[in-house]
C-alpha cells in the first residue's frame, strides 16, 4: 500500500482545503502562485498547526441523535490534529469558518475554560448526574493534550465530584492518566473505550497519520485492563477493500488484551468528508479507488453520504450483512461472557459540592 505520490502531503490526512459551505466566497490557488511556489521552493500552504484559544459559554453538550449511544458529550478541542480521513467530525469545522480539509487538522480551537465550566455545570442544583463523555466529536487526548493537560484536569473534576464519564480516544496518552482513571473506576464512575480501526501498521499510517501506533494501543488496551479500569474498543469504521477482512483476528487481539467489548461503524461520508475522501483515495491508493468508492456507496443506498437515522452506522445491503455475521460470530467466540458495567450515577449528588455531605 506504498504511495508514490510525490504530491501527497505525508503527515496529514486531507490533501487540500475544500470550500466551507457557509463562506460566500470560494478560494483557489492560482496557476501563477503555483508556479511561483515551485520555482522558489515554497510550501504552496502552511502546514504548521496552530493552537486558537476560546472561551465558550457552555462546555457540555446534548447529543440528541439516537444512533450515538451517548446523552451528553464534551469536547475540549475542535478540530483534530490526528487528521482522520474519514472522520465525520470534519464537518463540524466548518461552524467556525474553516474547511473541513486541513484546517480542521491544523486549526485547533482549544477551550481553555473548559474546566470552570464542567464544574459550573456538574455542581448545579438542577444538574442530575448521567453519564458525560470525553469527547463526542473530536479526540480528547489529541497531541496538544500532552501539553496543554485540560482533559486530565477535567477528569480531575469528574474524580472530585465524582460523577460518571466516558472516554474515546484513540491516542495512547490515556495511559499517563491510570492514577485518576483508578480512583474513578474504584467507584464505577469511568469506561474508556479505544478506537482500533486496524492491526495493520502500514493501513494505520495512512488513514489516520497523526495517531497513537497499533502497538501502542494495544498495549493500552492491556494496561488499562489490568489496572481494572474498564475498556472496549471501537472498530470504526470499517472500510470496504481496506479493512474489512480484518474483523476476526481484531476482536481475538483486542480480546486477547483485556477489552469487555466490540463495537463497529461503516464509513460514510457525508458532507465535505465525500469529497475530501475521494480526493484523498485517488492519490493514496489509485488503483482499489474506485472500487472502494463504489463499495462504500452499495451500502449506503447508492450514495457516499447517508444522514438516516437506524442505518447510517450500520449501512444496509449485502455487505453491511456480511459486517454484522462476522461481528456476531466474533463477539461469540471471543468475548463470551463479558459486559461492560453500568456506570455509577448515585454518588454523585452527595458530592454536588465537590466533597461527601455528612448529612
């Protein structure tokens, strides 16, 4: 799966910035600023992040979609700098006026109050706890976490008014947050869930170039599970022609490493991420292009973008059947037995003020 492309943009996921649908004006590169940048040596775009600090009223969010299995998400950054291909949170970069392409990988907005504002949230008189997940739409351990630290900080709260939380992430830095997740999980207040789209290193550099590697996750997946905290994984999406042979032998390895569950996603791409996806594809793997494209499409009623609810994470048609029997004989087979526990909602309100009311 090498790619030869002396055009492509290693290190990122896009290989351009689309049109942002709610911007009056179209931007293009033009043939003479083209050739300028060739002639000198120049990157015709910038291809540095950039940290964008915001101050945001509101930090926890209503997710409303039934298909989500989440009621409340919060999201410390916007934008990714992971640079998912296919990822379905690209679009929403484009509320904030920029493309769903590289900006959404370069850009990332960084919600520095985010922690005032969970405690404001959390410690409300009307507030009942439920379940708050980390993040519904943009990873929470995405490389600037390392330094800037908000998500540890806000588990840090959770833990304080002990108050139940989900994670998703797909980046190995959670494990440097064991000692909290700990303490959280002694009172079933946590779950994390790990997204492993493949076991093969070489699909992982290329759909998703700024990630924590397979070893890595896997390794993740043991440490957490050994620290007793608990972990499924999520194989999303599944890419026809790309990796969806690979349902068996992933759930035996992340079942292997201690995960209490499987669940996946087919891809779909609605959107700007169609057409981000396409241009993406045609460069790095021109020759299955087309027939990854045109799979994808057979599952989503002849379409690369699905917005229905009950079938757009599953997809429909023969090869969305085919998922589902493998997915059903592997969880048989490899995860007999196990749950992932209920998390704990009944401590929280003795703790509305950050420590145990004695009366």
């Amino acid at each position: 799966m090498s790619n030869n492309n002396k055009d492509f943009i290693y290190g990122r996921g896009a290989q351009l910035n689309v049109h942002n649908r709610f911007d009056p004006h179209d931007h293009e590169f033009r043939d003479d600023f083209l050739n300028h940048c060739a002639t000198e040596g120049d990157e015709v775009q910038n291809s540095k992040t950039v940290l964008i600090d915001t101050f945001p009223k509101t930090i926890v969010n209503k997710v409303n979609s039934p298909d989500v299995g989440m009621g409340f998400s919060l999201n410390p950054y916007q934008g990714c700098e992971h640079g998912c291909i296919y990822c379905y949170a690209r679009n929403s970069h484009e509320y904030w006026g920029y493309s769903a392409g590289l900006d959404f990988e370069q850009k990332i907005l960084v919600k520095r109050n985010a922690v005032e504002l969970l405690q404001k949230k959390i410690s409300s008189k009307k507030w009942e706890a439920t379940p708050i997940v980390l993040s519904g739409n943009t990873d929470c351990y995405q490389p600037i976490e390392k330094k800037l630290k908000i998500t540890r900080q806000l588990l840090q709260t959770f833990l304080k008014y002990k108050h139940p939380v989900g994670i998703i992430t797909k980046n190995a830095l959670v494990q440097r947050d064991i000692d909290i997740l700990k303490d959280l999980a002694a009172d079933n207040l946590v779950q994390v869930s790990l997204s492993v789209t493949s076991l093969e290193e070489e699909i992982r550099r290329i759909l998703e170039p700024r990630t924590a590697s397979i070893k890595k996750r896997l390794e993740t997946i043991e440490k957490l599970s050994v620290a007793g905290i608990p972990v499924s994984v999520m194989m999303a999406p599944i890419i026809p022609s790309i990796n969806s042979h690979e349902i068996m032998p992933l759930v035996k390895e992340v079942a292997e490493r201690g995960a209490l569950g499987v669940g996946y996603t087919i891809v779909r791409l609605n959107g700007a991420i169609g057409g981000i996806f396409t241009d993406w594809i045609r460069k790095a793997m021109p020759d299955r292009a087309d027939k990854v494209l045109h799979q994808i499409e057979s599952v989503h009623g002849g379409s690369l973008n699905d917005s229905r609810f009950g079938t757009r994470m599953k997809g429909e048609g023969e090869f969305a059947s085919q998922v589902a029997q493998q997915f059903k004989i592997a969880k048989a087979k490899y995860l007999k037995g196990r749950e992932r526990p209920v998390l704990n909602c009944d401590l929280h309100e003795q703790y509305k003020d950050g420590q145990m009311k004695l009366f």
